[in-house]
C-alpha cells in the first residue's frame, strides 16, 4: 500500500473487501439465526423467513466468489438483485431493493467513508419505505433501520468502528422495542392487537445485518 | 355498532363485549383490565366472567386468576365455518382450482369493513404456510374484497369507500375515487387483482360468488408469489380459472344464468 492510499484510507475506511466481509457476514449470522427468524415469524407470519433469507444469503456467496474485482457498489446492487430472485416473500423485495439503492449510492467509488456508507444505508432504507409505506412503530424492519441510522448521523465523524458500533447497538434496541408494538403493515397486521408480544421478524434481521456491518469493521 | 340497545338484551350486549374483547385484546385479562376496556363495574364483569366460565367460553388462569378465551369458542368456530354456505361448497371446488394453478386458494366473504377468509388450501408445493381461515383483512387490500364489493348495489359500495382506507404497502390503493374506478372496472371484467397491496411480494386474483337471488356471497381466488400471479399484469391463466371456478360455485349455490353467463366469458382487460 502507497503513502497516499494509507492517508485516504484513514479517512475512506471501507472497500470493496470490506462489503465482501459485511455480505459474508450477513449470511453467517442469518444462517446462525435461521431457526430464530422462523420462528418469530411463525408467530406473526409464515414461518419462511428464516429459511428464506438464509438460501438468499448462500446465494450472495455464490454471487461474491464470481465478483472480484467489481466496486463496492456494484457487489451490492448485485448482493441485492440476487436477494430480490432467490428470498421472495416480502423479505426478497424489502432487502433486495436495500442493498440495491445502497450499491447504487455509493457508485463507481473504490473506497468510501463513514458519511458516504451512511448516505448509502439511508438511501436503502427509503427503498424500504418506498415499497412498504412503513413508518416508526409499525412493527417492521424500519423500527431497526431507522435507530440505525439516527445513530449513524450523531456519530458523524467517528471513527468506523464506533459509529457502527452505536449503529448496531440502536438497531438492536429497536428490534426489541417491536415487541410490544401493534404490526400495522405486512401479514403481521392481519393478527391486529394479537401481534403485541412477538418481536417482528424483519427488524430482528435487520439488527444482525447491522451487526455484520459493525464486524466487518474489524 | 348501532344505538337500538333498548330492544336487546344488555347482560347478554355486555358477555359478548367480554368475549370481543379478549378475542383482540392481550392474551390474558384480568377482571379490573375488561372493567375499565369495557367501562363496566368490576363486579358486572366478574359475574359475567364466571356464568361464561360455565360454559366453557372463558377459562382462568389458574395461577394469575386472569381469564382468556376458552375451548367452547373454537367448537362455535367450527360449527361456523361448518354451516357456511359458500365454504361448504368451496371444499372440492377450491381443492381441484389449487391443483389447476399450482398456488393457493383463498374463498372469503365480506364483514363489515374486512374479508373474513372461511376456506384456504395451500400451494400444492411442501413449502410451510400457515393457515389463514379466520384471518381477516381490509377489504380495498384483497381481490376478494375488492370483486365482492364490486358486485354490491351502489349505496353498499360508497359505503366501503368512505369509510377508512389504510396503506399496508406502497402500492395499496387508498384514494377512495381512484378506488372507486377500479371497481368499475372490476365490475366490468369480472375479477379483481390484487398486486402487492397487502403483503410486498404476493399478489391475488379473485372472482365472485352469487347466491340464488344473484347478490355476491363472497369470492375465491388464487394467492400468491407476485412474479407468477401477476407477472405482467394478471396471469391469463390463473384469471380463466378463477372464473370458471366462480361460475360453477355461483351455480352450485343456484345463481341465475346471468351471472353465470357474465363470468363466463374471460376477459383479461382490466389492469
């Protein structure tokens, strides 16, 4: 490594092997999770997204042995375009259109920033919302994402490591926050108040992707 | 629900307000919590909770004291879904349209502002599903609901239109005049589709059901993964199944010819 490609990684910490390390993780703690997932979502769902996600994130590492050389965004945008084929459900749209819009965020650029991969996940979560219309308090994987964020944001200016720290530690709270809430959206809603109780599937996965994202950090 | 009280019975208003509210309520109460949800004294609602225990309709908790729904209520449930009409002649009708179509089947009719589903047969496929009877959902989120409202006179249907149109996804329709055209439109066509309105990633495509008089008794339709029931607007094959399904239960239940002969013809206009 050069003298000039130290001094921008300190301020660009992350790159195309640091996605490579977070999509990777991503499918470890999904599939660590797996039976969990299903399980939670066997009280307010049906019973797949455990299952779901995890043949989509196998799918991911195929997709990532055959992508090298490809920037960071482009890994996403075909992490994501890979989840919206292989998951289905509402998961396979809801994480597909995520890692698309951040891959597209972040562009042709080699190695990006705390501020640019914020940008990134902020542009993924209005992916979400977009297709879901959720908002804070519905009970779906926008009460992870949106602590995750808020976090991000009051981090500006941290160092890598504990800004996703914070983020992860928000979006995990915000998971466990789902289970007293009433689901509004998704087939969780058609439970109305019998939902109140169970921690929603979807922001409990949300919490392990950013908890991925806070390991590939190192 | 209405103000004409002073013709009913009240103890009997109050034991099925009890039992409405711990159908929606947390899975357990107790006597002061269904007090003061209901705005009744304590001691009415303790009586009313131990003539139900009597029959099976509530049951304590033994170790809270708290009260839940009891095992007589899915006997009622059963027997329910077992005198209903349009269920009872949807079982080999809804089984043979699964088969057709390789998806799930769902029959539901309208409650008020929601569609109670009273049949569903899985995708034939051993993937877990999870049974939807007794589930219910709005009804402008459904193609059941939609086509079943579409069939109802005009008073009926502004109704259902005025009242509340929540947004489950970004793709639900919830302007009451966009709405409005699309059950003209479904009217006409004789389906609804459903793409995405309810649940991101599912789709349905339903018809309706008429009775002997020519009203609508519900609707049975075909849910599931968007990209194979509505890959580019409705699959043509799944809408000349429902359609056919609809028109032989219409005329199980004895519907004239007219509406018979109105389904009969498949038209895949309608977006």
């Amino acid at each position: 490594m050069s003298a000039n490609q130290r001094i921008r990684g300190a301020s660009a910490p992350c790159d195309a092997a640091f996605v490579t390390r977070w999509l990777r993780g991503c499918a470890a703690q999904i599939a660590a999770h797996r039976d969990y997932l299903t399980q939670l979502d066997a009280a307010v769902g049906d019973a797949d997204h455990g299952v779901n996600l995890d043949r989509g994130f196998v799918a991911v590492g195929s997709v990532l042995e055959a992508a090298d050389g490809l920037p960071p965004g482009e890994l996403l945008v075909q992490a994501g375009s890979t989840l919206v084929l292989r998951v289905g459900g509402a998961a396979g749209p809801l994480y597909g259109t995520a890692f698309r819009e951040a891959g597209r965020c972040l562009g042709t650029a080699r190695t990006f920033g705390v501020a640019h991969l914020t940008e990134a996940l902020e542009a993924a979560l209005q992916g979400v919302t977009a297709l879901g219309a959720a908002v804070e308090g519905d009970k779906t994987m926008v009460d992870a994402w949106l602590p995750a964020i808020r976090a991000l944001r009051d981090q500006a200016g941290a160092a890598l490591p504990d800004a996703l720290h914070a983020a992860t530690v928000a979006a995990e709270a915000g998971a466990a926050a789902t289970t007293a809430m009433e689901a509004r959206k998704g087939r969780a809603s058609y439970l109305g108040p019998r939902s109140v109780g169970h921690q929603d599937p979807g922001a409990t996965s949300t919490a392990l992707l950013f908890l991925a994202l806070e390991r590939a950090a190192g | 629900m209405g103000d004409p009280r002073r013709s009913t019975i009240q103890s009997v208003d109050r034991a099925a307000r009890i039992l409405k509210a711990l159908a929606t309520g947390p899975p357990r109460s107790g006597v002061s919590e269904l007090a003061e949800r209901l705005g009744l004294a304590k001691t009415t609602v303790h009586g009313l909770l131990r003539t139900l225990e009597r029959q099976d309709l509530v049951e304590q908790d033994a170790e809270t004291g708290k009260y839940r729904l009891g095992p007589e209520m899915l006997e009622l449930g059963n027997a329910f879904l077992d005198h209903h009409e349009l269920r009872g002649r949807s079982l080999l009708w809804a089984d043979t349209l699964a088969n057709r179509v390789g998806e799930a089947v769902r029959v539901g009719v309208l409650h008020g502002r929601r569609v109670l589903i009273v049949h569903h047969v899985f995708r034939p496929d051993d993937s877990v599903q999870i049974l939807e009877v007794g589930a219910s959902v709005p009804w402008h989120v459904s193609a059941l609901g939609k086509v079943h409202a579409a069939a109802l006179p005009n008073d009926r249907r502004r109704t259902l239109l005025a009242g509340a149109l929540p947004q489950l996804t970004g793709r639900t329709i919830i302007d009451p005049h966009v709405l409005a055209v699309a059950l003209e439109e479904i009217g006409v066509a004789g389906f609804a589709t459903e793409d995405q309105e309810a649940v991101i990633g599912e789709a349905e495509i339903a018809a309706a059901v008429f009775d002997h008089r020519g009203h609508p008794v519900g609707a049975i339709g075909v849910a599931g993964p968007a990209e194979r029931v509505t890959p580019a607007g409705p699959s043509e094959a799944i809408v000349a199944a429902v359609q056919d399904t609809a028109r032989r239960l219409s005329w199980e239940m004895g519907a004239p010819r007219r509406h018979a002969v109105a389904a009969r013809r498949p038209r895949v206009d309608a977006g």
